[in-house]
C-alpha cells in the first residue's frame, strides 16, 4: 500500500507541479484521534474557494485491488470523474457491491480483472463490500477536488496544491456524527499545518472467518 | 349392672387385640415413615428436578435465542434485504421484513436505524420516526455485534434479537422478535418438563400471566400470590395452587429498568410423587393384608392357645368331679401336647391316689375286707336300691367271742391271725352282692341283699357253723365262737344307722344270754332307750341320793337272832317311783358301772353299820357285788379303805359273790378272795349251785359263807330232789367250815325243813322284805321284844 500511494503521491505532485500555477503550496494535515494517537486513512481534501478546477481530459484510473480476500487500500481517495478498476488477485471469486448513493454497484462474481472500470462520477464515500466475503470492507472516497491526501501511520498527509485559500475538510470512515469533520478555512502557504482532533466510533467489522465454519460476531 | 373392663381378660381377646393392634401400629408407622420419606425424596426431587429444569429451561432460552440470533443473522445477510435496506426502498423493505420474518417464524419484524430511529415495523404500531424503545438492546448490540432480550409489547412479551444489516458497514438494525405465549411455554415445559408461567406486572401493578402451562385457575391463584406477597417475586419455594403442591423457582428475565419479567418453573410435587403412588397403594394392600394376616393368625394362634387349655380347664372340672376315666386328648403345639401329657399323668397319679385312699379310708388293712366307713355306705346304697326295688336287706353283726382272752394269752399276732382266718371263712360264704366288712376289732358285719330276717337267721346260723370248726393259728387249735344280731330292712330299721345299731343291739344280747343268734327285737329298743337314760340317771341319782340302801335280816335258825343283814340296792326315782335293782343292776354290770355302784355300796354300808355299831346294834352287813367288781383291781382298796374308815371289826362288812360271778375267772377269784378275806371282810358265795363251780375250786375259795340259791329254796318242802341238794350243800358247807344261808324263804314249812337240815341261817319274805335302816331297827327291836311274831 505504500508503494502505491508513494507512486500516487508522486504522480500528483509531479501533475500539480506541471500545471500553469506557479507556486506551490503544502498542507501537511495532522490527524489525531482518541487518546492522542495518530489517526491513518483518513482523508484531507482542500477545496479552493472559488471551486474545484475543471476536471482533466482523461479521468484517471485508480485501482482497487483485492488481495487475501481484502480490499486494498482500505481506503482510496480518488477525483470524481476517475474510473477504478477492481482486480482480484485472489484464487477466489468476489462479488464486489456497493449500496452507497455516489455509486451503488454490483460486479457480479469475477476472478481477475473485470472487463471494464468503473466510473465514479459522483462526489462521496463510497463503501465498498464483497457478498461473499462478509469482513472485506473498502472505501472510495470521491472527491471533487484534486486536492486530496490519505493520512499515513503517523496521522500525516501532504497535499501538494497552489496557494489559494481553501476550505479543507477531513474525513475518517469512523468519524461520529456525520463522517466529515468541520471544515477549516486556510489560507495555504508554502506550508501550512493543519490538525485535526477527530472523535472516532468503533469500527464494526465482521469477523474474518476461518476456511470453513460460521461468521459470529464478537 | 354391667362391668365395662377397658381390658378384655380373655387369653384369645388379648392374644387377637395385642397383635392385631401391633400390626396395625407398625404398619401405620411403616406407612407413615415411608409416606414421609416418599413426600420427602418426591420434595427433594422436584427441586432437583427444578433446579435441572431450570438449567433446561435456561439452556433452551439461550438456545432459542441463538437460533433466532442466526436466523435473524442469516436473514440480515441476505443481499436483497441489504440491498432493499440500503436503497430505502421502504414498501420492498416492508414486504421483505414480513417475508423474511415469516421464514423465521418472527411475529414482528422492525428495521432500526443505527440511530434508534424505526425504519419499518411489522407491528406499524409505531408512528414514524418514533424511537426504538430499547435502546439497551442497541447498545448491547452495538458492542457485541448483536443482542438479545426479552421484553414486553404491547402487553405481550416477545424475544427480540437485534442484528446489524451490514452492507458492508452496519446500515441498520434488523429486530426481529417471536412472541411468548401459552405454546412456547408448553415447549419449553415438553422439553424441560417443568411447568413455566411467565408474568409480568404493569403500568397498573398488577400481576398478569403472560403465557403459562398451568391451568387457568392456577394461574389465577399465582397472580393472586404474587399480588399479595410481595416477596414472592424474589423467592422461590414450595407453592400451593390449585390443591396441588408445586416446588418453584423465580427468575428473572427483565432487564433492568424494564417492566419485570418472571419466568415462574414449577414442578407438582404431584407429578414427582406419581411413581411413588403404586407404591402408596401397594403397601397400604400389603397393610391390610398382614393386618388381616395377623389377625387370622392370631385367631388361630389364640385357638391353638386357648382351646387346649379349655379342654385341660374341662379336663380338671371332672377331675374334680372325680371323673378321672378318660385322658385329655389335646393336638397343638409341643408345650401344649407335653402339658397335656402332664395333665394326664397327674390325672393318673390323683386317680391312683384316690383310689389309694378309698382303700385305705374304706379298706380294713389286716383282713383286706371292707371297713366300716365303707360298709356303712354300701349298706345305705343297697337300701337305696332296696326302696327302689323292695327288696329286703338284712344286716348281720358278728362278734367273737372272748376274743381278748386270744390276745391276751397268745398274742396279738395270733389275735390278728384268726381275725384273718375269720375274715376267710366269711368271705367263702358270701354269694351274690353279699359283703363282709370288719368294723373293727373282734366285730364283723355282713349285708345280705336280697334277704328277709328268716334267711338271715339262717344266714346267721351258716356263720356259726363255719365258725364251728377250729381255727389253727401256728401250733394252736382255737375254738372260736361269736354271737351275731340280726337286723333287717325295712322291718327293723329303715336306714343304714339304726339298722347296724339294732343288729349291734341284738349282737350285745345274745352275747350277753349267750343265745348265740338273736334277731333284734324292736322292743329292745324301748328298754335300751330307757337303758341309756337310765345310765345317766343312774349317776344322777347316786349323787342326788337317790341311790339307797335297803337291809334284809338273816335269822340264825338255831338262835332265831338276826346277827347279819343283806344290803341291797334300791333306787328312788323322783318321777318313776322305786326302780327294782332287777332293772338297772344288770344293765350298770353291762355298762362297767357296776364298780362305781359297789364302791358307793360299800361304803354306804360299811358306814351303816359304823353307824349301827355307834347305836349299839352290831350288826354284820352283806354287800352283793358282780363278777366285774370282783375283777376290779380296785376293789381290794376300796373294801379295805371302807373298812378302815369306819374302823369296822373284821368281818363285820361282808361281801356276797355269785358263784356264777366267781366262775367267770376263777384263777382270780381265788387271788382276790383270798386278799378280800385278808383285808378283813367275811365273803359269802351267793346263789350256790347254779354256777357250774366245780368243787375243786370250792375248796380254795377263801369265803365265809355259802347262800343256796332260791331256786332250791322255793319247793324244798315238797321237793325232794331240791331237799337231797339242801341237804348235801349244807353238809358240804359244814364239811368245809362254811356257814349256810337259804335264800327266799316264804312259809313256815321251808323254814321247818332247813331247820331240819341243819341250815344255819335263813332270809326271805316269811320275816321281811329289805328295809330301811330305820325301819329295820325297829323290826329287830320287834321281834327281840315278840318273839312269837315270827314263826319259829
């Protein structure tokens, strides 16, 4: 998961730093939980002021993988408009669905790569899940702005965009209340540092279940 | 008046009361423990089984609530419903809930979302956004993934399970929820079989019955329970409804804060007690049955008790009667036969015993013959039967005689030998229900049956021929004589006393006139009676002075003095007059009172003729005196007394014997006349010539005097044979130095031929009868004065 979003990171800034803006400026988000601890896989999205930039030509396209029966990357942030593809790296079959208003979908049982990527074109968390896996949880969070980075295992994300005055907001899959925290509005410099202080609810996962026998709870 | 005894004295009533009463009291105690016992263990079984139901019941409530938990699971999963939930399609939703609820069998069927918030709701008892009402349940479920919980509905209680709609992250709650009723409740009971009610109390607190497997009016009576008692929401224990007796164990199955749920598991002790009741039945049979048992047992037991010792009791009722005859034949147990045999050998021994003393008490030992006690009885039997059949009984007594002198010179065995060979010879002449009895000493009886008086005098002489020939008794020939009396039925007795007493009476007789057989004569009777009363008249009048002295003169022939007087006895009895010495001389020498007579007699005379002496008259008085007196030890005193007493000169007091009195026992005549004459007293021999006397002893008789007895006086004028006798006595007298004196001499020519004769003294009428002392005083002055007056 590094690795891809390093290669995404990258990619992104290298874009960022290929467009007509001159300056570049920097957020680095903090994300910190309960407790102190460093939240990871949430979400900072800085939406300029005057409105998300027109989208590129040619969406992108993301992937959602599933590997050992789970999604990967848990969570992926992507701009709206971008297709994702869905392999399974898996020797199991999945059926990949998702009830979620920005996207619902439903790829029927496939090995391997379905034929064609998705289009999300609809800004929102999606949650993704397998029918036949009950445990395998994804999200993909559909921004509308470019301006988008996943926090690491320190609860850090940079975002590589123009300075500008932004709204930037933050979103944790177990956020409380409505998922999305307060927006902040700032003024991005260079550098700026945000932080944020998120109330987290338990995740309620099931449990991933042993080669044969029942799901239970906990 | 009737005596209530609170305890039966009867053998056979204790005997069938004690045991029947025991087995009673031990089987209604054995029945009781056992009842106890059973109650008991069926209490403590209930609440085993309780205590196993509940964790039964426990075990199916979890277990149910897991199924439900799954199903509702599995329902959750299903991608349709997850998809219908999530796209809000709230008509599909609707569909879909009842559907999938009715797969599950759930009575309601609500979607909730993670807020709290109905989504839908089978019941549609909820408006809209209305709030799920157990938000515990949600938060359970929440942190465990699911939940499940009991609660109540609208008055009803259902078993709700929350499960999360996860698509893939939980949308909303699925709750599904299967209601509590009377079925549930009768599954619960099949499968932990314990009754369950399951209560509730509401708004209003009061107590409802939810759904229960008891009866109605069971349930009625609990809510009534638990309405009053208060505590017995909280404990469980033994609980009365409907009669029946229930163990019963509360739980709670509310959650805290919510309106309370009971689920009340009983068990009826009944139902535990069930297996116990053919047991209750068959001991109380088998009660009955031993008590009836021991009853009859008992019955027979006592019987086998009791009748033997009826029949001993019998058995000794006649033994008292003296029937000893028959054995007591008695079966039964051991001691009962060996006391029975006891009794028999009792009975035999008292039998042998009596019969022992029947011999003895009836049996004369030495003859063998029956005794008297033993004659009397058959005497009184055969008169008995003699009054029945009239026929005659005569009664012979037969005494031998002179039997003492046997025994005094032979012996007494000799004595007890003829008395045998006596008894022998009798007994050989019985025939036919004829008895010999002894009656003691030298007496015998005999009864003849079936006899008149004249075969028993005939009867009687056989007897005296039998007794004819001699009865040799070791080297001694012995003549052996008896006189018997004969007395017989009815005629001269009409009982067994009188006639053994007339026949005795007649027995004394002939021994007496030595007439051998006499048979009684009722006038002997009169003249015993008179006899008897004479006797005690007799003492009477000796010392009433009745008793007097009358003197006879004898005149000497040659001188015509009268030197010598004969005393003789009268008797002056106040009522009868002058009773002849004829009439009860005889019957005191009978009597042996003779001796006191002659001892009164000679002292009365020798103190006469003291007196006589005193008044110058020397007379020489004569006392007459019986063979007995001569035989008297005491005589010789006597006579000597009196004469010293009176301090009469020698021969001045006479005494007269019989010559028949001194042939009684000669050999001692002569020793006591010898000593009578040493004494000082003249002895005359009366009645000379009538005593069979043979001269020789005669010759050694120390007398004075011999008296020729008047039987030769009377004729002696006219007879001549009576003359030569005279004449020879009186020169045989003279021959020996005796003096003679004639007795009864009436007229003047007995007195010319004694003169002749040479007799020296005379007595009798021709000069006076016996008179008073007075009178004969004067008499003698008389003639001393008037010679002439008697013939001379």
């Amino acid at each position: 998961m590094n690795r891809h979003f390093f290669v995404t990171a990258c990619a992104v800034s290298f874009l960022i730093s290929n467009s007509a803006w001159a300056q570049s400026g920097l957020i680095i988000s903090h994300v910190i939980g309960d407790n102190g601890v460093p939240v990871a896989d949430a979400v900072v999205v800085a939406v300029p002021d005057g409105g998300p930039p027109p989208l590129p030509k040619s969406p992108r396209t993301e992937i959602m993988d599933q590997v050992d029966k789970e999604f990967v990357p848990k969570v992926e942030p992507i701009l709206v408009g971008s297709l994702v593809q869905f392999p399974n790296k898996d020797n199991v079959r999945h059926q990949v669905y998702s009830f979620s208003l920005p996207k619902t979908f439903e790829l029927p049982l496939y090995a391997g790569t379905p034929s064609a990527p998705m289009l999300f074109d609809k800004p929102g968390v999606v949650v993704l899940g397998c029918n036949i896996h009950d445990w395998m949880l994804g999200y993909i969070y559909v921004s509308e702005s470019p301006y988008f980075a996943k926090t690491d295992v320190g609860g850090v994300a940079e975002i590589h965009l123009p300075v500008g005055a932004y709204k930037v907001r933050v979103w944790h899959p177990q956020l409380q209340g409505t998922g999305e925290s307060t927006q902040q509005s700032v003024q991005v410099s260079t550098s700026t540092q945000l932080s944020w202080n998120l109330k987290l609810k338990r995740e309620i996962r099931v449990r991933r279940a042993p080669a044969a026998g029942n799901d239970s709870l906990y | 008046m009737i005596h209530w005894r609170p305890y039966p004295q009867s053998l056979r009533a204790q005997i069938i009361i004690f045991f029947g009463v025991l087995f009673i009291a031990v089987q209604g105690v054995a029945l009781l423990l056992v009842d106890a016992a059973n109650t008991r263990n069926a209490r403590d079984q209930s609440k085993q089984e309780l205590a196993v139901g509940e964790r039964v019941f426990r075990d199916l409530l979890n277990r149910n609530n897991a199924e439900l938990t799954q199903a509702a699971e599995l329902l959750a999963r299903d991608f349709a419903f997850r998809e219908a939930v999530a796209t809000h399609d709230l008509p599909t939703l609707a569909s879909v809930l009842a559907n999938h609820g009715s797969r599950i069998h759930a009575d309601l069927a609500q979607l909730v979302s993670p807020e709290g918030q109905f989504i839908a709701d089978s019941m549609r008892v909820h408006g809209t956004d209305a709030q799920f009402p157990f938000s515990w349940l949600m938060q359970e479920a929440e942190e465990r993934g699911n939940a499940t919980g009991l609660v109540i509905l609208e008055g009803r209680a259902y078993q709700l399970v929350l499960v999360p709609v996860l698509a893939p992250t939980p949308i909303a709650w699925a709750v599904f929820g299967v209601s509590i009723d009377d079925r549930t409740a009768r599954e619960l009971q099949k499968l932990s079989e314990l009754d369950v009610s399951f209560l509730t109390r509401g708004t209003d607190s009061r107590w409802s019955v939810l759904a229960s497997t008891i009866p109605l009016s069971q349930q009625q009576e609990l809510v009534e329970e638990f309405s009053s008692h208060s505590d017995a929401t909280t404990q469980g224990s033994a609980m009365i409804l409907g009669g029946t007796e229930y163990e019963t164990l509360i739980r709670h199955l509310d959650h805290a804060g919510e309106a309370p749920i009971l689920a009340v598991q009983q068990r009826s002790l009944d139902d535990a007690l069930k297996p116990f009741k053919p047991l209750h039945r068959i001991l109380i049979v088998l009660a009955l049955i031993s008590v009836a048992a021991s009853v009859v047992g008992s019955i027979l037991i006592g019987r086998s008790i009791t009748r033997p010792l009826l029949a001993l009791g019998q058995m000794t009722e006649r033994i008292e009667e003296g029937g000893y005859s028959q054995p007591v034949a008695i079966s039964g147990a051991d001691e009962i036969v060996q006391l029975a045999r006891r009794f028999n050998v009792m009975r035999d021994g008292i039998a042998t015993r009596e019969r022992e003393i029947l011999r003895l008490a009836y049996g004369d030992t030495l003859t063998g013959l029956p005794n008297r006690a033993r004659f009397r009885e058959q005497l009184e039997t055969a008169i008995r039967s003699a009054q029945d059949s009239t026929t005659p009984v005569t009664v012979l007594v037969v005494n031998l005689d002179r039997f003492s002198y046997i025994n005094e010179t032979l012996g007494h065995a000799a004595g007890d030998e003829v008395l045998k060979h006596v008894a022998a010879r009798l007994t050989a002449l019985l025939s036919g229900g004829d008895i010999v009895a002894r009656l003691g000493g030298d007496e015998f009886a005999v009864l003849l049956v079936g006899v008149g008086t004249d075969q028993g005098v005939r009867a009687a002489a056989k007897v005296a021929d039998a007794l004819e020939s001699p009865i040799v008794v070791g080297p001694q020939s012995l003549d052996v004589r008896a006189s018997i009396g004969i007395a017989g039925y009815p005629a001269h007795g009409i009982d067994a006393e009188t006639l053994l007493r007339h026949a005795d009476a007649a027995m004394s007789l002939a021994k007496h006139s030595k007439q051998g057989v006499l048979t009684y004569d009722p006038r002997l009777r009169q003249r015993r009676e008179e006899q008897l009363s004479l006797l005690s008249e007799l003492r009477h009048a000796m010392e009433a002075n009745e008793l007097r002295l009358a003197y006879q003169p004898k005149v000497d022939l040659a001188t015509g003095a009268v030197t010598e007087v004969e005393a003789l006895m009268r008797w002056w009895h106040p009522t009868k007059g002058p009773i002849s010495p004829g009439m009860f001389i005889p019957f005191a020498e009978q009597t042996g009172f003779i001796k006191t007579v002659t001892a009164w007699a000679i002292a009365h005379a020798a103190a006469q003729c003291a007196h006589w002496r005193l008044q110058g008259l020397s007379l020489c008085v004569s006392i007459n005196i019986s063979a007995q007196d001569l035989l008297n030890p005491a005589l010789t005193s006597i006579v000597a007394d009196a004469v010293t007493r009176y301090g009469l000169p020698p021969r001045q007091l006479c005494l007269e014997i019989t010559e028949s009195g001194v042939m009684q026992d000669p050999a001692r005549a002569i020793e006591v006349l010898a000593a009578l004459q040493a004494s000082g007293v003249g002895l005359s021999i009366d009645d000379f010539g009538t005593g069979y006397s043979s001269l020789s002893y005669v010759k050694h008789l120390a007398v004075n005097e011999l008296k020729i007895d008047r039987s030769f006086i009377t004729n002696l004028a006219t007879d001549e044979k009576d003359r030569a006798i005279v004449l020879s006595t009186i020169e045989l007298a003279h021959h020996l130095g005796l003096k003679v004196v004639a007795e009864g001499v009436e007229n003047q020519e007995t007195l010319d031929v004694l003169k002749e004769l040479g007799c020296d003294s005379v007595q009798g009428f021709l000069f006076t009868r016996a008179l008073d002392p007075g009178a004969l005083v004067v008499w003698i002055n008389e003639r001393r004065v008037r010679p002439a007056l008697t013939a001379f």
